[in-house]
C-alpha cells in the first residue's frame, strides 16, 4: 500500500513537471519578439510631489478607561464597589463599567478632616428586560465643600 502511494505521487510530480515545461497544446507558439526591457533612461527621473499629511493631535482617549495618572493612588481610595476615583476642579469623579441597561449614581454621604465617604449606587435594570451586551465607562462627579487634599475616599454601595 505504501509503495502504491509514493509511485502515485512521484508518477504526479512527474506529470506536473512536465506539463509545466513542455508546451502543451494550450502554450502560446514561439515567437521572435523580444521582451521589452526598460532602460534606466526611460524611467521619471522625479516623483510627483504628495500632499503633506497632517499628523493627529496628541490627546487622550475620549472613550475608556481614563488614563493612570489621573487616579488616586489605592491606598487614598477605599473602595466596597467596584470604581476607580479621580480628583479634578476641588472635587472627585468616580469612574464604573456599566453593562446594558446599567445606571449609577454616586452622591456624598460623609466628608471631614480625614476622610470622604461617597455612596455609590448601581442599578441593573428590570427583571426580564433585554440589555445590549457592551461595557460602558461612566464618571460620576461628585462635589466637595474643599479640595480633597490627602483625604482618604470610602465608596460604600448604597
């Protein structure tokens, strides 16, 4: 069975060559033309000017995740839910993945010396409703009566 099999292919390979070199009844006849060759002579001796491409401006994404270092670091943020937290213009932005039919709000519920506490609420929509299946990035501004300075963020569900 073996042997039947490597006469087949060499009887193949065999075949494939000699087609391919041959000149079988569909190969064109000989003729007496010359290729065209092409001269370094002919050839432009300058390429058309393009169009200068303007380069993108350099910005952050608009969509996603924001960027690492405008996060708290972990150990100013104490978080029970899942959030990350930013501090901009005197207060801070709780920033979630929401899915489908996903709402959330986030209000102050505690601020003092050492710490301020925000209460984070996520809703999931109603039982049996159909929900597109993305993620989706929401900030939640949050205002403060002063700067959050070096206070410690708690988000509590609620």
């Amino acid at each position: 069975m073996k042997n039947a099999a490597k006469t087949l292919g060499v009887g193949l390979v065999l075949a494939a060559t000699a087609a391919c070199g041959a000149g079988g009844p569909g190969a064109p006849a000989n003729t007496s033309t010359p290729p065209v060759v092409t001269t370094p002579s002919d050839l432009p001796t300058s390429l058309p000017a393009s169009p200068p491409v303007a380069k993108p401006p350099m910005s952050r994404p608009t969509v996603g995740p924001p960027p690492m270092d405008k996060m708290l670091p972990p150990s100013q943020v104490d978080a029970k839910v899942p959030a990350q937290v930013s501090a901009e213009n005197g207060g801070i932005n709780v920033h979630l993945e929401l899915s489908g039919c996903d709402e959330a709000t986030a209000n102050l519920a505690d601020q003092n010396a050492q710490r301020v506490v925000v209460k984070v609420k996520i809703d999931h929509g109603k039982p049996g409703q159909m929900c597109p299946q993305v993620i989706r990035y929401a900030v939640l501004p949050v205002k403060l009566a002063e700067p959050l300075g070096s206070r410690t963020v708690v988000l509590e569900a609620g």
